[in-house]
C-alpha cells in the first residue's frame, strides 16, 4: 500500500479558480498525491486542465460534493487536518497549529486523512476548522502572512513525501474516527460530573480533542486510555 496515494485525500472547499484547482492538480502529484476532493468548486473549465499540465487525471477523476457536510458524512474520513494562514494563539482553542514538519512527523495513520484547503479569498471558515482534528499552519512573515494556496500546499505535500518511508510501523497504526471520539464522549462525561461553568466545560472538551488530533495516537493506544478514563469515570 502506498500511504500518500492510498489514505491522504486533499480537499480544496469552495475555489474559485479553475486554474488553481489544475495548479494544486500538479502540485499533488509532484509529492505522489492523486485523491483530490472539490467542494462546491467553481465551474471545472479547459483552464484547469491546462494549469494541470500532466496532472489532468487529476482533475478528471476529483469527486465533487455540494458541503463539507456532505463529504464529511459520506467518505466517513478517520482524521481531518485543517490549513489555516492565521493561527491563534493558546486562548483561539481551535486555532492552535501544528508545523507542516510536526504534522509529517506525527502521522502514523493507516485510516483516511483529508487534509483541507480553503478559499483562496478567505480560507476556512470557523465553523470548518471545528470539524477538523488539528490544524496546520506555515510560519511565515508578519508583513505578509497569506501565502497562495498552491504554494503553501507544496509545502504541506513536500514535508509529508519526505517522510513517507517512515509512517508503516508495525504496531503504529493510528487509532481510528471511532476510537478516539469514545475517547472524546469518555472525557466529556467526565467533565460533566465536575459540577464546573458551561464554558469551561466547553474549552475543556475543546482542549482534549486538540490533545488527542495534535497527538495523532495509535489504536492500542486510545485502547488503553479509554479503559484508564473509564476507570477514573467510575471512580467519580
């Protein structure tokens, strides 16, 4: 199995380009990506393919969906990664980032990643970047911190590509959607019993589910905490 080509899917929600969905086309396969996903994209014209020079299958073959809802509830994807130009600082809890080498270094997984780009104008909204495990950010200067999608992708796909050889460990195997989300309920009901305000219940949950994306844990792994939070749970 080929991790780059078998599990990482790259979405670009909503562009507005055709000739940035052929531009991100070529980027992709330059760091042996093929499984491009268009959300609610602009009209697929002859330009894209042009700018995808021979990445045009690419293109031909990207699935298209009406919503990140909708893509999200059908390809059923195992960790979601978000990009983002402007990161938060500790007290954005969403918004806290991972560099593009951490991300590459920390992935283990043998589940489905997506990894999401967005607007060209605007980027991901808030509201996506809460559907999304982790976030990833690319450290540049403060006089001009917006870098063009396709460029801060080739940043992305080259810090995965080199570390490529190094994700198939045996026994590394990341934990899957389900067991890192009974992780995240076992947590939530354990702060739910600790008789704290609503918000920070709510920025603790938020904080273990920033925990749990930035770890990028294996199975066994979540196994074994899962049964410790239970343990504590019952104890409570």
């Amino acid at each position: 199995m080929d991790f780059l080509k078998d599990y990482i899917n790259i979405v670009f929600v909503e562009p507005e380009s055709p000739g940035n969905i052929g531009f991100l086309a070529r980027t992709m396969k330059n760091f042996g990506l093929y499984n491009l996903i268009l959300v609610n994209p602009c009209e697929i014209k002859k330009e894209a393919y042009f700018q995808a020079m021979h990445a045009k299958e690419i293109v031909s073959h990207a699935k298209i969906y009406d919503s990140l809802a909708e893509l999200l509830k059908t390809e059923q994807m195992d960790f979601i990664i978000g990009t983002s130009g402007t990161p938060g600082g500790s007290y954005k809890l969403s918004r806290i980032p991972l560099k593009p080498h951490q991300l590459a270094e920390s992935i283990n997984s043998t589940g489905k990643i997506a990894i999401l780009f967005g607007r060209e104008g605007n980027g991901l909204y808030n509201n996506e970047i809460e559907l999304c495990d982790t976030l990833v950010s690319i450290p540049t200067d403060k006089k001009y911190p917006i870098m063009n999608i396709t460029h801060a992708a080739a940043i992305v796909f080259y810090e995965l590509f080199k570390n490529k050889n190094e994700f198939h460990v045996q026994g590394l195997e990341e934990a899957s959607l389900n067991e890192k989300q009974n992780l995240i309920d076992e947590m939530g009901e354990m702060i739910k019993k600790l008789d704290i305000p609503e918000h920070k219940e709510k920025n603790g949950a938020k904080t273990f589910k920033n925990i749990i994306g930035r770890a990028f844990i294996t199975g066994r792994e979540a196994h074994t905490l899962k049964g410790i939070l239970r343990r504590i749970n019952r104890k409570i």
